[in-house]
C-alpha cells in the first residue's frame, strides 16, 4: 500500500493532539485487538444474545490477526499521539458473483471508546481511494447493529442497508406446541421426499429477484438447483422442516450447524442456523410459515441448541417483517457501495 499522508491537528483537554492516519501493519494487531475488544463489550451490553467470548482481548487480537492475514488483506490505521485509535481492514477480492469488490468484516474495523463516530468516515476515506485507484468499486461492510449513531455514520459515506442478520434466544423461550393448521401436514423431510423438494427449490430464487429485492443471483441453473436442494435430505445434520398440503410442500424451512472452528464476532455457542425459508405465494398469511417456524425452533432447542440466527435482504418485503416479529434481534448489518468506475476517466 502507498504512504498515506493526511493528518489532523484536534483540540482535546486544551492541549494540541495531532491524529495522522498510516497504513496498517502487523505491529498493530495486538492494539487492534485491544479495540476490537472493547467494541464487543459495547455491542454485549446492548445485544445480550452475541457471544461473550468475543469480550476477551486474546480472541479479539485473533479475528484481527485472522482478518488480515486474509490474501490481498490492506487497511488503513488512525494515530494519535502514538497510539492506535482506530483501523480499517479490506479484503480485495474478486468472483463471479460481485465482480472486484472489497469486503469488511466486523472484524476489520473499531474505533476508541473515546473518539467520536466521524473517525469511521475519515478512516474509509483514506482507504477506499486506494481501493478505487485498484479497480474496486464495489465495497461491502458488516456493521454491529447495537450502535445506530455508527451505523448512520457509514450511511453519510453514501453506503445503504443490504443484508441483515439477526439472532434469537432459545434458551428462555417456550413453543406452543402442538400447533396445527387445517389440512396441512408439518413433519421432517426424509430422502423419500426427494421429489417433491426437487419441485420448491426455485422459490426462493425467483421471489428473490422480482421487486423489489432484485438480487441477482448465480445459480440460475434450475437442474442445479433442483441438486441441491434434494442433496440436503442426505445430510444427518441438516433439519428441513416441510408443510404439506393436497400432496405438495407449500411452505419450508432448513436449519443447519454452524461451524465454530472459525472466529465469529456474531455467533454463539450451540447456534442453529435458519438457512433457507420459502412460502408459495398463494398459501401466504394462512399461519402455515407460522407453525412451521414453531416446530423448527422447538426441535432445535430439543435438540440442545440455545439461539437461533437468520439472516434476510432488507428489500425483501416480507422477510424484513416476519423474522423481527418472531422475535430475531438484528446483531450486524451489511451494508453496500457501488462506485461509478467511469471517476477514473476524470482528469485533473
């Protein structure tokens, strides 16, 4: 990366601090952590459900230290006096699906307790014109979703609301069970409804891409699709809930472990997640995702999970409504920017 160069003269306790910003580096983990840490502690004491082992510096300083050790991994960091007062990490990828891109990880970025939120705004300054200078246009970041003055902060820098996940406590919750609904039957799928999975596995994908979410999506291959879909019959360790009604699935529901080996900032121990949902059109507001739901979390806290975690499109309508109102706490949300690559044909 470049040398960054910007500096700012602040007035702090009638003294002269000056804060500069310089690129990151690996001397600077541990003290990035350190913030990291402190940030978590903040967010627990709004969002109760995030997990607590996050608060510890040792595991900050690692999701860090993880973060930036990714390939093509740069970030910028803010200085004063010395000391490291807030960072910014990017990953520079590219794929299919988003083209060249950077991504932000909760991870990657925090700020001191005791500076104010605007520091995020001169922090992705600083980065993002290297970025863009790089061809990527496209920027992506997870923000902590207990901190509504921060996440205005990345709004102000032209960012909007894509993706929200959210969590729901098992522990303490009660199911009203057994929940039915007329003429409908809510069981666990076995590979014997390998068929009638086969048939519903495009929902989601075409009710994805209408208005107003229009979220392209890569697999476009129904065949493909239709594999998928049936394949998670197979796996011992995926619950598909399905409702049936006149012989077809009308309503669905997949859960799945989440894999703990790897440093999360937003997932506990002993979460399930609610991967894949979809309702046919015709058989919305009848109760039928509403009994399916219950059954899927009480088989879940059966079977010793203690939260649940979900994520949605915020431009998907329905989805937006339904999870909060059954009681899903959003714990971060992703946020998006897409810059107009024709900036690099002005010239000065």
């Amino acid at each position: 990366m470049q040398q960054i160069k910007s500096s700012f003269m602040m007035i702090k306790n009638r003294g002269v601090h000056f804060m500069y910003f310089i690129p990151f580096t690996d001397e600077l983990i541990s003290e990035a952590g350190q913030l990291l840490s402190k940030r978590h502690k903040l967010d627990r004491e709004i969002l109760s459900v995030l997990p607590i082992e996050c608060e510890d510096e040792n595991y900050a300083t690692t999701a860090v230290k993880t973060i930036w050790s990714r390939p093509n991994s740069s970030g910028v960091a803010a200085m004063e006096d010395g000391k490291l007062i807030g960072y910014l990490i990017g990953q520079k990828m590219e794929n299919p699906l988003r083209g060249r891109h950077v991504w932000m990880n909760l991870e990657g970025h925090a700020i001191s307790c005791n500076t104010y939120v605007e520091l995020y705004r001169d922090l992705y300054s600083e980065a993002s014109q290297l970025w863009v200078d790089e061809g990527y246009y496209s920027h992506f970041a997870l923000i902590p979703a207990s901190q509504p003055e921060l996440l205005h902060s990345w709004f102000r820098l032209g960012f909007g609301f894509e993706q929200t996940h959210a969590l729901l406590s098992l522990f303490d919750r009660e199911f009203p069970l057994p929940l039915s609904i007329p003429n409908v039957e809510i069981r666990l799928a076995s590979p014997e409804d390998r068929s009638l999975v086969e048939e519903i596995a495009n929902i989601i994908r075409i009710h994805q891409n209408k208005a107003p979410v229009f979220a392209y999506s890569l697999r476009d291959d129904p065949e493909e699709l239709r594999k998928g879909y049936a394949g998670l019959l197979d796996d011992h360790d995926v619950d598909f809930w399905i409702a049936l009604k006149d012989g077809k699935i009308v309503s669905f529901q997949g859960y799945f472990p989440f894999d703990r080996s790897n440093v999360n900032l937003n997932v506990p121990d002993r979460c399930v997640e609610l991967g894949v949902a979809g309702t046919l059109d015709q058989y919305r507001g009848q109760g039928i995702n509403y009994a399916l739901t219950l059954h899927g979390l009480a088989h879940a806290k059966k079977k010793g999970y203690v939260s649940c975690m979900t994520d949605w499109r915020e431009t998907n309508l329905q989805s937006s409504r339904y999870w909060p109102r059954q009681g899903f706490l959003p714990v971060s949300y992703r946020v998006s920017r897409l810059i107009d690559s024709r900036i690099t044909l002005v010239k000065e």
